[in-house]
C-alpha cells in the first residue's frame, strides 16, 4: 500500500480570483513544508444558501469540502468570495471544522470596497495569506495563540488581521515542528 501523503489541498468555491490562489498555494507550501494542491473550482452547494440571510451556511460547505478528501491525510482549504455563516456567527471571515481537516475562508469580509474603501487586491491578499494559514494551522492542531503579531492570533476584526504579521510566533512554529 502506498504511503499516504500529508498535503493541504485548496478548493475555490464559485467565483475566485485564480491569480490570488496560485499565490496563496506557494506561500502555504513554504509556510507549512508540505506540497499543495489546487483542486479544479466547485460550484458552490446552492442547499448551504439561506435565501432571508443572504449568506451561505459554512457548516453544509465544509461537510462538502470533506467529501473532496483523497485520504485521510489531506487538509482542505476552500476559499470563497461570497458572504457565510454558521450556527455562532452571523459574520464570518473563516470557519473550521478541524475533525474533518477542512476549513474555509471567505473574502466577503476582507475586501475594502465591503468597507466602502477602493479596492486594495495586495491587501486583500495579505488578508487572505492570514486567515488561511490560521485557518491550515488550526488544521494542523496549533491552538490559537495570545500574541497579537502572530498570525495563528484568533483575530475576529479586520483592525486585529491588519495588525498582525502573516508569520507564527516562536512558540507557534515550536509547536507546529512538533506535530509536522
Ligand atoms: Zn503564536
């Protein structure tokens, strides 16, 4: 039996800016010393549309993005421009569900033109690197961490990923050394 392989998997989910997830695939790879694969896009389940919200439920998406699951050993990203939700947070940037080893990022909230701001696409793009290595790290067990420069902080507003570096603290990448 081959041995199966550790690999972050990215999925875009509807509409996203492929240039962005080229990107993003690099710096996961180098960030996390395992390869990535970009997974041709899905359409997004039209069941996870809440039709009076106006937002798509997070929860059902990941339940999906586990099904995409080569083997056990793969973690996947999804990553989506439109607005979710779950059963917590009726504003969310990202969502994990880290017994299924998938999460989910949303750029609906990152994006400036949300804020009435022209658009900014280096930016969003550091907002984007943020919140999908917190999101992968948590895939990875790394609890949230205390420090507010560290990118593995649990940063709910966009003042906090803005402040915060795209890097683990020290303790952040100890603890992930462990368990890579
Ligand atoms: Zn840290």
């Amino acid at each position: 039996m081959k041995r199966q392989r550790v690999k972050i998997v990215i999925v875009p989910l509807g509409d996203v800016d492929y240039f962005q997830i080229n990107k993003l695939s690099t710096t996961l790879s180098s960030r996390f010393g395992y390869s990535v694969d970009i997974l041709q896009g899905i359409k997004i389940p039209n069941e996870a549309y809440d039709l009076i919200k106006g937002q798509y439920f997070s929860t059902m998406i990941l339940q999906k993005l586990e099904l995409l699951k080569a083997t056990d050993k793969e973690r996947i990203l999804g990553v989506i421009e439109d607005d979710i939700y779950n059963a917590r947070h009726h504003v969310l940037v990202s969502d994990v569900d880290a017994v299924g080893g998938t999460a989910l990022v949303s750029l609906f909230h990152l994006k400036q033109q949300f804020y009435g701001l022209p658009d900014d696409e280096k930016l969003i793009y550091q907002r984007l690197v943020k919140e999908a290595t917190r999101v992968v790290g948590a895939l990875f067990s790394i609890p949230y961490c205390r420090n507010p420069k560290c990118v593995m902080y649990n940063s709910d507003e966009m003042f906090d990923i803005d402040e915060k570096s795209e890097k683990f603290c020290d303790i952040c990448r100890r603890t992930y050394m462990k368990v890579m």
